[in-house]
C-alpha cells in the first residue's frame, strides 16, 4: 500500500497579483493620552510626522473622524518598513499607538480591459 499526502490547492484567484505600491496605515490610540503624555510626546511627535511627510514617506494624512488616531498614506512598499517607520515615532515608542496596515495595488480588474476581447468592446 502506497503513502499519499494530500495537498490542498490554493484556489486560483480571480485577478492577478501585482506588486504592493503604496501603505494606508490605520491608527489607534491603544490608550487615551494623559495630558502630561500629550504635553511631552506631541511637541515631539508633530514635527518627527511632519519631517516624514518633507521626506516623501508620507504622502497623505488624515485624522480618523472617531478621533482613535491618524490615517497614513504611505509612499512605501513594505508592511515591514511602514511598521519599523511608525514604531519609530515618539508615540509608537511610548506604546500608545498602534496600525492596521494595507497594501495597496493597482486596481486588479483594470486589466482586464487590456486583454483580447475587452479592449475592443467584444463579449
């Protein structure tokens, strides 16, 4: 009798994978800020971001409408290079930030209208 390993196939995925262009970084105050926390970090964190955005790390930034913390749109590639940025920053040193991160891609579907078919409007 003959050993067998099965092995679970990923399932195709319906458009291509293309390479990560961008980081939306999501913020969260892990703990409200004390006053003296904010008197001490803010006066430090304000110009560290800010000296990010000059750098072209940052492209965007927002504040979250829920007040939980800020919203980055990140000129970089890497999960891991966004992470290490951000931990860097007085909050993230103080461990009262913390981020969700999403790779961001071109929109998938778009190819599509450059295959054989779509691109001269045939079904």
């Amino acid at each position: 009798m003959q050993n067998t390993l099965e092995v679970s196939e990923t399932p195709k995925r319906p458009f291509p994978v293309l390479p990560t262009m961008k980081i939306l970084a999501l913020g969260r105050f892990v703990a409200t800020p004390t006053p003296e926390q904010l008197k001490t970090i803010f006066p430090k964190e304000v110009p560290d971001t800010f000296r990010l955005y000059l750098a072209g790390k940052i492209e965007q930034m927002w504040a979250r409408q829920d007040q939980k913390g800020p919203v980055f749109l990140l000129n970089l590639t890497s999960v891991q290079e966004a992470h290490a940025l951000l931990e860097a920053l007085p909050l993230g040193q103080a461990k009262l930030m913390e981020f969700e991160y999403i790779e961001i891609t071109p929109l998938t579907p778009l190819h599509m209208l450059l295959t054989e078919g779509w691109a001269n409007g045939a079904k």
